[in-house]
C-alpha cells in the first residue's frame, strides 16, 4: 500500500450534526506535510463498503450505536475480520457508553482509541486523529519496507552467474520496476569481451503502447546521461533530469553503467532500495561476466589443443 496524497478520514455517525463539527474540528490536522479529506457514512453497513471501496482509508472516526445498538461494533470486527484491514486505525465514538463498556470493548475488539461523545473535547479529538494518523503511516511503512525487503531477497537469489548476461539483466530491471512502477525504466551496462573491446547493452520496460515510443524514449535517456559530465557522479544515485539515476558498478572494472527510472524513487525508502538492488546486482552480474571471460578463455585454449 501506498500512502495517498492526502490521508481519509471517515465520519461514521448517523446524526449529521456530529458530522459537521467533526469536519471543522480536524479540517486543519497534519501529518508528515500531508492534509486530511473526508468520507462520510451514516450506518455500520455503509461504513463497511467504503472501507472495501477504499482500504486506504486511515482513521475511521466510528459510532457505535446506529442502525442497530451494536452497529459500529459489527462494522468494527467486519472490517478488521472480513475486509481484512489491518492498518485503518478505529477510533470509537459513543453516546451511550453503557452499550459499549470501554474496558470490554477495548478487550473484545481491535480499535486504537475510545472517546465518550459526553467527554470528547475538540482539542482531545484532535490529538487522538494525529496520534491514529501516525499510526497508521507507521504500519504502511513497515508492510511496504517488508514487502520491498521480501522482492528483494527473492530477486537477489534469483540472478545466477550461469544464466545468460542478458536475463540476469532483465531480472534486475523487472525487481526495479515492481519495487517502484514508472512508465519508463532504462538498464545500461557496458561491459568487455574476452578481447578487451567494449559491449553495450541497453534494455527498458515502458508503459507506452507503442514499442517504437519505448525504444525511442530510452534511447533518448541514454544519450542525455552519455551528455551529461555530472551524470557520473551520482554514485549512490540521485534526481537525474524527471527521475532517479542509479549507479550500477562492476567490481575491477569489469563493467559499469546505470539504472534510471522516470519519476521513480520519490520517497526516501523507495531510493534506499533501488540503491541497495543496484548493489546486490553488480556482485551478481560480475560473477555472470567474470564466469563469461573465464569460460570463453577455456574455450579458446581447447580448440587451440584441438588444432
């Protein structure tokens, strides 16, 4: 999951009015440069179907009594049970504090915060919606740096030194582009044959229908790096032109070159991992290439026995 623009908070209450003071109560709450919009529902079971609709959703502002005395209670474990969602925090609102015990609801169901309508200030809302807001970054934070985490270590295992330069390439460009989607992502490494001249290869994934617009716009993106004297210095990658260049360095010299994603690597983690790819890749790819010299230098002394 990605975190949206602009957290969403939902309003779940059957009594209009607590929707209004609720909206000018938090219209102004931050967190992390990002704003708040709002979602209403007026039921447990409208509750429910935006959460499906939107499971981004980060705090849901919840009543417990509507439709039914145990409305929001119901919507609660549905969205926790059935929908699956785990990162919305629930903050539970009630007038009838009776319906819903707090230490029995705080006991039986997985909310991150009780606040008795009779007690609840606008200063103790605020503070509870930022600290539930901060909450649920943190959670998507850590699923997305075990997700990033998990590709990662799938796709170092997957490059093997006997497998084609090629593939192996293209491994790595597919690991860049699930990690971080782009419309373009461009692969270049220059390598050396077993004589000492200088190979090229340039591969690129694009979003673009047309596959010539592809190829035309990765080749413009190598030109403008083989122009650029600056480009080279980037050697824990950085903002290059509309997106994020990242060094990709083959150990003695046995070859060099870059990763570039357009618009990719926004956010700090997201740089981080593309970072620690392009490292996993140049180990790999200099024992594909290294085993690739050694293996034709073999080949030439054997026919050379041979003749």
């Amino acid at each position: 999951m990605q975190l949206p623009e602009k957290h969403r908070i939902l309003i779940v209450d059957d009594e209009p009015d607590v929707h209004a003071i609720t909206r000018m109560s938090l219209k102004g709450v931050t967190y992390h440069g990002r704003g708040v919009e709002f979602a209403t529902a007026s039921s447990g079971k409208e509750a429910l179907e935006a959460v499906r609709a939107r499971p981004d959703t980060a705090v849901i502002l919840l009543d417990v009594v509507m439709e039914t005395s145990s409305a929001g209670l119901d919507a609660c474990r549905a969205i926790r049970e059935e929908v699956g969602n785990r990162f919305v925090r629930i903050l539970l609102r009630t007038g009838q504090p009776g319906s819903a015990p707090e230490k029995k609801t705080i006991d039986e169901y997985d909310i991150d915060g009780y606040l008795p309508k009779a007690e609840l200030t606008t200063s103790r809302l605020y503070a509870a919606t930022r600290t539930a807001l901060k909450a649920f970054e943190e959670l998507v934070e850590l699923e997305r740096h075990r997700g990033f985490l998990s590709l990662l270590h799938e796709s170092v295992l997957s490059l093997r030194s006997f497998e084609p330069l090629e593939a192996a390439l293209q491994r790595v460009l597919t690991t860049a582009v699930t990690l971080c989607p782009t419309p373009l992502a461009v692969l270049h490494l220059q390598t050396f044959e077993e004589q000492g001249n200088p190979r090229r290869r340039v591969l690129h994934l694009a979003t673009d229908p047309d596959p010539a617009k592809g190829a035309a716009a990765a080749a413009a993106v190598v030109a403008r790096v083989a122009e650029d004297p600056t480009a080279p210095a980037l050697r824990e990658g950085g903002a290059f032109g509309d997106g994020l260049l990242v060094p990709v360095t083959l150990h003695r010299d046995l070859g060099f070159g870059w990763l570039y994603l357009a618009g990719g690597g926004r956010d700090t983690l997201s740089r981080q991992v593309l970072s620690l790819l392009a490292s996993h890749a140049s180990n790999a790819l200099y024992s594909t290439v290294a085993q690739s010299l050694l293996s034709s230098k073999e080949r030439s002394l054997m026919d050379s026995m041979i003749v």
